[in-house]
C-alpha cells in the first residue's frame, strides 16, 4: 500500500507530457471493451460498461485535438480531416447500407438514415461535432467554467430524457438535432480537451479522485441493482466519470504500461476496428438466429467476442497493406512504422 501511495505522489508531480503512451494504451482496451459491450446481450448486467466507457472514450478523443490546429480555423481542420476520418466514415455508412436495409427495403431510405446512422456509425459526426463545439468555445473566448457548466447540464438532460428512452427517432423531442449521444458525451469530450491545451489547469489530488471513483461506482452499482430511476444515477455517474477523465488523462497519459504489439496495432488503426467490428458481430448473431442480442449467454458473447476482435483486426491488417484502402478506408493519411 505504501508503494502504491508513493507512486501516486510521483503521479501528481508529473506534467501532462506530449507523448501519451500511457493513454494510447488506454485507447486501445476501450476499443476493446467497445467491441465486447456490442458482443453481449442487450440485457446482460455486463451492459454497466456503458456507465463509463464512452464518456472515457470521448474524453481522449478531446485530449487528442490541440487547440494550435484550429490556428488557420475550422475549415482548414476539416480538409484535413478529410482523408482522416470524414471519407473513411463514408465509405463505411455505404458498406452498412446491406446490413442497415437487412430487414427493410432501400426504398425506405431517408434523411433520418443520415440523421440517424447505423448503430456505431454516429461516432463520427458526434467528433466533428464535439470538434467544431471546440473551435468556438476558443473563438468566442467563453469561460471554461461556464461551458463546463452549459455541457454539464447538456449531458444531465441527456442522461435522464435519452439514455434508456425507446422511443423510435421520429418521436424524440428535438429530433432534427440528430443522434443525441454527442451531446450527452459532450462533457467529457470539452473536459479531456481543456486539459490537454490547459484552459483547465485543475490537477486534483490523485487519492481523493481514486477514493471518489471507488465511492460513485459503488453507489452506481447499487442503485442499479435497486432499480431507482434515472436521475438518481445523475450524480454518480457526473462524479465517477469526471473523476476517470482526471486521473487518466493526468495521471496515466505518461506512463508507458506496455509495448504489446497488438494493444499498439489497435491503437493505431482504432478507427478502422471501431468501424467495421460490428459486421462479424452481426454476421454472428444473424447465424445464431438472434439477431436483436437478447437471448445469448455470457459464454456466447465472449466467443463472438474474440473472434469478431480477431476477424476485425486481420480485415484492418490486410487493409493497411494496400495504399488507397489504407488511406481511404482507415483514414491512415501517413505511413505507419512497422
């Protein structure tokens, strides 16, 4: 314990570096743990993941954007995110058209498809959205107290109206806004940002963020299991994952954990997994006739899993070793080192 108490006093004495293998380590186990919460039952109580690791996700994605690449404004950002992630995403929405039209005809095509992309597809726009959300906060020179608290009620709306809401889209208020898991995320994608380009220069204790972690997760874990409403959940769920945000990208983002090649590999080519996982997932669940997740074991899910995670990551290796796949359809506008 003693050791433990040490090292995280070295912790709170370490800068923010401009490396971060500590936090592309982290990004490659959330792209696992994305591919594991599609895997299980819609049903499972493993579904608790979802409590922490999209808001953990955006987070990075905000500590990733420097605000010295708006220097030139937004639009020259956007050209650059072109080859990035903005024709990769495109590619990708036109290879889900099968499977998005699975159980429907293409004549019903419509701009609430475009509105409302194929499951995992909204990550994109939300980033773009998150990104340019960003820009104007610096633009418009806002306090980052007050946007932290316009976002935090943003989120706090979102939490309560959207989360579990199983209304079809056409019947959610403020439809036209589009999917509206960008806004509940909004957050925490502003916070990893604010502290990556310190407009935020708060560093809590690195104790007191463990211990509140710890206390908010339980608590978490607990009204689930007591089944209490959602606004109950609100207060944790803020804390919990403010803390996380914290103590990752602070505390963890400089440590290098590990150099296994494969946790580098998804890492790298987060992208492409991210968005072509959920076709062996689907392919899987189509051929164990349940095709909606909501009869399959524990046991099933890690098997389809693992294999959607190996599958994946072969089409994505494959694909890296053509030229124009590997810019256009993963985005990878500069050579990687082997």
């Amino acid at each position: 314990m003693a050791k433990i108490i040490q090292n995280l006093k070295t912790l709170q004495q370490a800068e923010i570096a401009n490396y971060s293998p500590g936090l592309n380590t982290v990004k490659a186990l959330l792209v696992l743990i994305v591919i594991f919460g599609h895997s299980i039952n819609i049903y499972s109580n493993l579904q608790i993941i979802y409590f922490f690791h999209m808001p953990l996700f955006l987070s990075i994605s905000g500590f990733l954007v420097k605000k010295s690449a708006f220097d030139d404004g937004i639009f020259p950002y956007f050209t650059k995110l072109t080859n990035r992630a903005i024709i990769p995403w495109i590619i990708a929405f036109c290879v889900f058209i099968p499977v998005l039209f699975f159980n429907r005809s293409i004549a019903t095509f419509s701009f609430k498809d475009m509105l409302y992309p194929y499951y995992h597809l909204w990550y994109i726009p939300a980033y773009l959205i998150a990104v340019i959300f960003c820009f104007f906060t610096l633009k418009l020179k806002i306090p980052s107290w007050l946007v932290l608290l316009f976002t935090a009620l943003v989120t706090s709306f979102w939490f309560v109206t959207y989360r579990n809401n199983s209304l079809q889209p056409e019947q959610l208020p403020l439809y036209f806004l589009g999917d509206k898991r960008i806004y509940g995320y909004l957050l925490f994608f502003y916070l990893g940002f604010a502290i990556r380009n310190k407009i935020i220069n708060y560093r809590p204790n690195a104790l007191v963020i463990i211990s509140l972690i710890g206390i908010t997760g339980i608590a978490i874990l607990a009204f689930i299991f007591k089944h209490l409403p959602e606004f109950t959940l609100l207060i944790p769920y803020l804390i919990c994952n403010i803390c996380l945000v914290f103590f990752i990208v602070i505390y963890t983002s400089s440590q290098n954990w590990t150099n296994n090649k494969f946790l580098k590999f998804l890492n790298n080519q987060s992208l492409g997994i991210y968005l072509y996982h959920p076709l062996f997932i689907f392919i899987a669940y189509q051929w164990l006739q349940n095709p909606e997740r909501d009869k399959s074991s524990t046991i099933e899910a890690i098997v389809i899993f693992v294999i959607s995670t190996v599958l994946t990551t072969v089409l994505v290796w494959v694909l890296t070793k053509f030229e124009i796949t590997n810019k256009y359809v993963l985005g990878n506008t500069k050579k990687l080192s082997a």
